[in-house]
C-alpha cells in the first residue's frame, strides 16, 4: 500500500503536472507516514458549470489516489452573504483497523488563488469534520454551516458505513463578486475496500439579497462634530424601525448612516438600554424653473405633481424655460412632453444600488458584469459581447426590468425603464358583468393604448390592476377595440 502523510492539496503544487491550482486538504490519521513520490500522481479533474439537477458521484477503486470534480461558480458581490446549499454523502467499507489512512473526501471553494481557498468539510470513516483548521487559506466558522442528516440515496447500498447531510453555509466575502471553482476531492488510500461520495442539489442562493434592504448603521461620538464610528451590540428592529444599545455612563451623540434617507425620530430609555426610532423620508419632489440653463431657479408653486404616474406638469411658458427637479431622492428628468397649453414632465428615482449581473444560465448563479458603462439619462447600458451565450438581470433597490438587448458592433446595448403596471382588461356583455380576463392583447407602453380583437355587439370593460389606472378613452374598428389608459 502507497504511503502518505497528512499534506494540503496547495503543497502539491510543485511536483504535480497539471496547470490547475489545487487547494482540497489531505491528511494521513499517522502523520509520521512519508510521501512516496516514486510514481507521479494522476488526477481526474472534469470541469463542469453546475446546476441544481446535476448529481456528481466519486468512486475509489479506478485506480488513482485521487479524483477529483471541479465545478465553476459565478459568485456575485452581494450585501449579505451568498449561500452554497447542497446535498452531499459518503459511503464506504472500511473498518475502524489500527493506524489506517481512510479513504476521505473533502469540498473547498478557491478564488484566484490557493490562498483564497476555504476548506468547508472533510469525510471519512470517522464522520464529518466541519470547517476543519486549512492553514494558509481563509477561515470558516463552522457554527455558521447549517446541516441536517437526510437519508443516504440508493447508491451505496453494498457500502456498510454511510452518512449524507443536506448543507447551507456561507461564502466568505473574499470569494464574492467574481468567479470561484468549488473542489469535490475523494482521496483514495489504495486498498481493496470501495469508498464513494456525491453532491448532489447544488446552489447559490442570492435571494436574500434580491430584495435588498437599506443599509443602515448607527454611530456615535463623544461630541456632536464627532468624530463619529460604528456602534457595536446594536440589536436592530427592522420591523418596528428600533435600534436598541447599551446605555453608557457618560453623553454620547448618535446619528444614522445609511444608503437610504432616514432619520432618527424618538428616544427613551429602558432599564440599562436606549432605544432609538427611525423613519425612511417619504419622498419630496418640488419642480423648480428658470429663464436661463445657470439659473437662478426657483420653486414652481403651478406645478402639479403626480408621483404615482412620476410626473410633473406645468403651464406651458411663453417663452424658453429651463427645468430641473429639487427632490430628497435621487431623481432625474427623463423626458418632457408638450400637451396642447402644459408641459408634461416624467421622471425616474435613480437607484441608489444599480448593476447588471450575468449567467452561462438562465437559473444562474448571477454575478456582476464588469466594464459595464451606465447612461441612467438614457437609461441604457454599455458592455462588451460576450463570446458565448450570456443571460442577464439588473439588480436595483429601486424596480428596473430589461425592456430590450440589441448587439452593436462589439457592444451590447441594454435598454431598461421600470416595470409598467400590472394591467389586466376585463369585459363582460353587462355593465354589472360577470367580468373576465381578456386575451390576446397588444400593449403600446409608450402610448398607453391596449388593443383587443372586438368580439359580439356590445361589450364593457374594465381594469384589474395593481396600482390606479382608468380608461381615458375607447376607440372601436371593424376587428379591434383600443382602449387608451392614464
């Protein structure tokens, strides 16, 4: 039986022939064991993009010490960690015999790099060590893995010692925001007894981050000019808007920093704490005007605002007029409309968190795009063409969906606005209904029209929708019905 003692896949390195950067743990239960390096060492080393369907199995017995799965993750820069969530299991033969080097298996996630390698697990006769000590790559807090023994599948059953757990953990920031090869390494002690593994339900769960909350942090400082730092034991009520700290023996001066308007609204004490409300500043929007393009601008008190529809009209000057929006969110003009004597004006929130994030597939992972050129006037995005299919996603705190994707030259060119509303026609031949969806439509966005195929004499209409639209007017042709919305 070959020797060996306990080593890191990183120290391989320097006599293995292979291009790839290795970082899994092999350790020997009799670290006094020497290395034969007499043969070379062969690896299997299949690269794959995983997704959730996919079940990858490892077997000893094919006659190499180690085999090896490498699958590429696309790992996006989030707030919050991303989690890898999966199945996995290990079966084998093997007995409980003085000083054996079991066979074992072993999962690490790598960056760029062996250093940026984070050792999640090792398996083997004896059960599952979580999070084990990898020395020279990052550190995992293995109280921060979730797992739940599951029922072992039907694919070992002639092995006598099996176990299989579902997992969730989290990836460590130093790994985000750019692709990572997640390591599933059995190591193969050469014997005549079978050991085997599996993955199985692979996935990067970025939901949490999908619906991305405002960042918010409280400080404090001895003095009211500051300087100011982050609190720490901040309990936080997301729900009921409280920050609770500690009560300190001497004066301190608290403020809010967030990527969000907000601001602290009361404070009481509890017993040894204090407790500080807060609220999101509802936006203010005020048109503001001028005869010249530098000013000075004024508040216009005729304009009437509508910020459901996000848009500002105003009597139509009589001469050239500049405008610009005086708003506690960010805001910004996106077009302007002249409607027999008013001027109609939209305009957009601009996001305070805005990127474009890609996937080789449609259920992802999605990671962030680099080099991505942003005209939010346009509301267009610039990026390079990729060389094989790309599926993309806007991530926005504020709601943004693709409306269009058109190749120009060696650029893509995405078009994006906000989502219209949820507008569903119905009819019904009397005026108190039943009311049914219509089908079949044609909608015109930018003309705020909904087109239908007329059917029978007389019908009545209306709007289910989630949020207030009216129909403004009905035009009919011998074959359609067009009905204009506001």
């Amino acid at each position: 039986m070959t020797s060996w003692k306990c080593i890191s896949r990183a120290s391989l390195i320097g006599f293995l022939s292979v291009s790839e950067v290795f970082t899994a743990s092999m350790c020997a239960a009799d670290p006094s064991l020497d290395l034969d390096l007499s043969a070379p060492l062969t690896l299997s080393v299949p690269s794959v993009a995983a997704s959730p369907t996919d079940r990858f199995i490892l077997e000893t017995g094919a006659g190499l010490p180690l085999t090896t799965i490498k699958l590429t993750l696309d790992i996006p820069q989030l707030r919050t960690k991303p989690l890898l969530e999966f199945n996995f299991g290990f079966a084998t033969d093997e007995t409980n015999a003085p000083n054996p080097f079991f066979d074992s298996f072993s999962l690490t996630l790598q960056g760029r790099e062996p250093a940026m390698s984070a050792l999640f697990l090792t398996a083997d006769l004896s059960g599952v060590k979580w999070a084990p000590a990898h020395p020279g790559g990052l550190t995992v807090n293995p109280d921060q893995i979730t797992r739940n023994p599951i029922a072992f599948p039907d694919l070992a059953n002639n092995l006598d010692q099996r176990l299989a757990y579902a997992v969730s953990l989290p990836i460590p920031p130093e790994l985000t925001g750019h692709s990572a090869t997640l390591f599933l390494d059995l190591f193969d002690n050469q014997n005549s007894l079978d050991s085997l593994a599996f993955l199985t339900g692979l996935v990067l769960d970025t939901e949490a981050d999908t619906n991305i909350a405002p960042y918010l942090v409280l400080q404090s400082s001895a003095s009211a000019g500051g300087p100011y730092a982050d609190e720490t034991g901040v309990e936080h009520d997301s729900v009921a808007q409280i920050l609770t700290v500690p009560l300190f023996g001497k004066d301190r001066f608290y403020r809010i920093r967030s990527d969000s308007q907000v601001r602290i609204t009361n404070f009481r004490l509890a017993a040894d704490e204090q407790i500080y409300g807060y609220e999101f500043a509802a936006p203010t929007v005020t048109l503001q005007s001028a005869v010249a393009v530098d000013g000075p601008y004024t508040d216009d008190t005729e304009a009437q605002l509508d910020l459901a529809a996000r848009t500002i009209s105003v009597s139509r000057p009589s001469a050239a007029r500049f405008y610009r929006i005086r708003s506690n969110v960010r805001v910004h003009i996106s077009s302007t409309n002249v409607a027999a004597d008013r001027v109609i004006l939209a305009f957009e929130y601009q996001p305070t968190v805005f990127g474009l994030q890609s996937s080789s597939l449609v259920n992802g992972p999605y990671a962030a795009e680099s080099y991505v050129v942003i005209e939010h006037s346009q509301q267009v995005m610039k990026i390079p063409r990729h060389q094989t299919a790309r599926f993309y996603r806007i991530r926005s705190d504020t709601p943004r969906v693709i409306s269009s994707i058109r190749p120009a030259g060696d650029k893509l060119i995405i078009s994006y606005s906000a989502p219209g509303p949820n507008l569903v026609v119905q009819s019904a031949p009397t005026v108190t209904g039943p009311y049914q969806d219509e089908t079949g439509l044609v909608t015109d966005a930018t003309a705020r029209t909904l087109t239908l195929t007329r059917s029978g004499p007389m019908r009545f209409y209306r709007f289910r929708s989630d949020s207030p639209q009216r129909i403004s007017g009905i035009r009919v042709t011998p074959s359609e019905v067009i009905l204009t919305y506001d």
